[in-house]
C-alpha cells in the first residue's frame, strides 16, 4: 500500500512540474481548479480549471 501512495505522489508531483514547465503559474491555477473541482465534484470549479487549461494548450487565438 505504501508504494501505491508514494507512486501516486512521484507522478502528481511530476505532472505538476510538466504544467508548471510548459504553462507557467496559469497552468498550475487552471490543473489547480480542475483537481479542487473533481475532487469536491464541484462541476462548476473543474469547468473552469479545464476551460484555463484548454486555453493554455491551444493557445492565443490571435
């Protein structure tokens, strides 16, 4: 069970560096919102972190 956790946490950490790399501090507010809102099923909270994270992908529309 321990190596479950510590796996779970090698990869939440990793993904957070990724975002955090790639995205900067709008990437980590935007996974911030989606994993807040998931993890309280607020769908209105994660609606808003995915939409931040979609628009960071695809970039400036411009």
């Amino acid at each position: 069970m321990p190596a479950i956790a510590l796996l779970a946490a090698v990869v939440a950490v990793t993904l957070e560096q990724l975002v955090q790399w790639k995205y900067g501090p709008m990437g980590i507010v935007g996974l911030l919102l989606l994993t807040v809102g998931v993890k309280a099923k607020n769908a209105t909270c994660s609606s808003i972190g995915a939409v931040v994270l979609a628009l960071l992908v695809t970039g400036p529309a411009g």
